[in-house]
C-alpha cells in the first residue's frame, strides 16, 4: 500500500509541475511560455456574446475583430503602430496593454480613438502555438462602450495568421 501511494505521489507531483503547453501522462500543462515573435503579427479574434451583462446594441456572435500587434522586448504594445479593426471597415483603431512572455497573460485595451475615453479590454492567455483564449468586455473598466449601450461580455478565441 504505502509504494501505492507514493507512486501515485510521485505523479501527482510531477503532473503539478508540468508547464510546458503538451501534457503529461494526459494532464494538460500550464499555458507555457510565450516568446515576442510568437506574440507579434496579425491576429483573428472570434467573439461570441455571453449573458453575463446586459449588453444592449452590440456586436454579434461570431464577429471577427482583427489585430495588428508590435509588441515590445517587455512585452508592452507598441502604440500608434498596433491597430485593430472591425471588419468590414477598414477604419484602423489604437490597442494598448501588455502581454506578459512566462506564461501568456495577455491584457489588451481596444480604443476607439486616440485619447477617446471608449475601450473595451480583450484579456486572457495567449499560446506558442498561435491561439488566444479569454474575453472581450466593451466598455474595459473605467471606460465608455464603444460598441453597445450598456455593457457587453464576450468570450473571445483568436489565431495568428
């Protein structure tokens, strides 16, 4: 009984540590690493409304809102050259916000304008392997909606490419 245990103490500690983005033994790792290239480029993300807020007059399931990023050798956006857009305008928007290389935190902030106070905030993780996964709240707190007229969650998966 007692190698029983420690086997499976073994594993279990094992597993735990894990945090590269492939699992093992079929326990998934942590989100991994991320590196400045890997979050750099062009970026689809697919929005699907959630009941969390009101949410009046916004966006619809399954909008695609793309990206632009030029991110930093800290990880920070590079402002006036990382846009986003709603397509099918072409209108280019300023982001702002951080994406954090040890495990892929990634908090951004989707402008209207430059010096607008309307933003809304796509936060969650980013991976190696070119996929984002999170949420996208218009308006981002302390801000005015720029989309809706009342506040919008959504769940927001996204692909580099």
């Amino acid at each position: 009984m007692r190698r029983i245990v420690l086997c499976l103490s073994l594993l279990f500690f094992a597993s735990a540590c894990e945090t590269t983005t492939d699992s093992i033994f079929g326990v998934p790792g942590g989100s991994g690493t991320v590196s400045q290239s890997q979050a750099a480029g062009n970026w689809s993300f697919t929005l699907q409304r959630t009941s969390t807020l009101s949410c009046t007059g916004a966006l619809s399931n399954g909008q695609v809102i793309t990206a632009h990023l030029d991110v930093g050798a800290d990880g920070s956006i590079t402002t006036g050259t990382s846009t986003w857009q709603n397509p099918p305008t072409t209108l280019s928007r300023p982001i702002s916000g951080s994406i954090r290389f040890s495990d892929g935190f990634t908090d951004l902030f989707l402008s209207s304008s430059s010096g607008s106070a309307a933003a809304m905030e796509l936060r969650g993780n980013m991976t190696s392997s070119a996929t984002f996964s999170g949420s996208l709240t218009d308006p981002a707190p302390g801000f005015s909606p720029i989309f809706g007229t009342s506040g919008c969650e959504y769940t927001a998966t996204g692909t580099k490419g």
